[in-house]
C-alpha cells in the first residue's frame, strides 16, 4: 500500500476519533451538570424514596426514622443519589450523541431498527422502575418488618426485634429494586430489536420458552432480596413480556414476509421441497 493510500485511510479514522471525543466530551458535561443539580436535591429525592417504608412503617404504628451507622454514610448517600439521578437526567442526551456519532455508519433498515430501541428503552425501564416503586417496594417491606416482635423501648422476657434501618443500607435496596425492575422490563425492547435484526425469530423464542421460565427465574432470585414475594413479582411481570415479545417478533416476521413477497426476494421452503 502506498503513503498516499494510508493517507487517505488515516484520514477519515482521525476524524472518526475527533468526533467520538466530541461526543464523549458533551456526554460527560452533560452527566456532571446533572450530577451536580442532583445533589442539590439530594433530600428531596430521598424523602421521595423513603415514602414506602415511612408507610408501611406508619401502618403498623411505627415512627419512620433510618440512622447514619457511620460517620460519612450521609455523604455517600447523597453522592449515590446524584450519581444516579445525573445518568437518568442526563441519559437523552448521551443516546443522542450516541445516536449521531453512529447512525451515519448504518443502513436505512438498521437505523429503523436502532432508533426506536433507543426511544422505547427509558421509556420500559420507566416503566418498570414506577412498578417497581409503587407495587413491590410496599409489598416487600410490609413482608419485611413483619419479623419484628415486642417493643424495644419497653421492658420484655424475650428479646425484642425492630426495625433501625440504616440510610445507606435502605437506599441501596431500594434502588436495587428499582433498577432490576427497570433493566428487565427492557426484555422486550432488546429481543424486539434482535427479532428486526434477523438474530432471533418467533419459532426460536417459542422453542425456548421452558428455557426461559428457568432464567428469568434465575435473574429474579438474583436480582431481588431473598423473599419469595419479591422474586415472584418480578418473574410475573417479566415473562408476559417474554411473551409479548414473540407477539412482537412475529408481528415483524409477518411485514418483513409481507415487504419480501411484493419484491418477489421472499424464498419459502416448502414449496421449494
């Protein structure tokens, strides 16, 4: 090859880089101006977190009320919460530099694929965390402080159990809650994208649907606190959309076949047979 051809190649992936540092650039200016409104919100955010427990907690008479066990865990808290919230607030605008920097590489049916996956991803995973926030969090901590007995203020012959939960501790199982819930309500999302890619097809997914009983039981018992309430909730809310994401598929299958036809490209096994 000669210097003029690699000239002419080292060109176009200097630009290439140059572009992807721009947009790697407006992303992070964009999460640390996020973060940075975040933490200064950061009791607010809590307080609105803290309201399940504070009601189940209430609905057993309970005073609501979490310690700082260590001297510094106030402080992470709220770095964790402004971490957290700078992602989602700054999520649009990272899927929009992403999107830029490489749907001029992609086809005209890669970007109808590509695109509707990065508008309809925070939308389930919104989804999923508000299901997750309102229907299992007050389910699951109803089930938890149930194991409290006798009164730790009075005077018992047995040993008194209650709840003196740790504000760290409190808001890292509260956000795993939120973000299991959200990351599998993506299922359909992904094996819809998948499906339009050609990688995965409706017959497939069927084929494996025992299979996939047994994961997504996997992933709930793994991605939830060891209760049997909250792990089946996630499975019941997760495979309908395994199921609907066959529907999804072969929705697509059947326009794809559709387009196929009309073009005279579509080839049919078995009258070839």
């Amino acid at each position: 090859m000669s210097a003029e051809n690699l000239d002419d190649t080292a060109a176009p992936l200097i630009e290439h880089l140059a572009e992807l540092r721009t947009r790697i650039l407006i992303s992070l200016g964009a999460f640390v101006v996020a973060m940075v409104a975040c933490y200064a919100v950061w009791q607010p955010v809590f307080n609105f977190l803290t309201r399940p427990i504070c009601h189940a907690l209430a609905d057993r008479g309970q005073q609501c009320g979490l310690y700082l066990i260590k001297l510094q865990e106030g402080f992470f808290v709220a770095v964790n919460i402004s971490f957290l919230g700078g992602f989602a607030l700054s999520f649009p605008i990272i899927a929009w530099q992403l999107w830029r920097f490489v749907a001029p590489g992609l086809y005209r049916n890669e970007k109808q694929a590509f695109l509707p996956f990065l508008l309809a991803s925070p939308v389930m995973f919104f989804v999923g965390a508000t299901f997750a926030y309102y229907g299992v969090l007050p389910m699951a901590f109803r089930f938890f402080l149930s194991f409290q007995q006798g009164d730790l203020a009075a005077a018992n012959e047995l040993a008194s159990i209650g709840f003196q939960g740790s504000v760290q501790e409190y808001l890292s199982l509260t956000t795993k809650f939120v973000l299991a819930f959200g990351i599998c309500f993506q299922l359909p999302v992904l094996l819809t994208l998948m499906g339009k890619a050609g990688l995965v097809s409706a017959a497939a997914l069927s084929g494996v649907r025992k299979y996939a009983i047994v994961v997504i039981l996997l992933v709930a018992a793994i991605a939830t606190p060891p209760d049997v309430i909250s792990q089946m909730m996630l499975f019941c809310a997760v495979y309908p959309l395994f199921e609907v994401s066959i529907q999804l598929v072969k929705r697509i299958e059947k326009k794809r076949e559709a387009r196929m036809r009309a073009e005279g490209t579509w080839f049919d096994e078995d009258e070839d047979e």
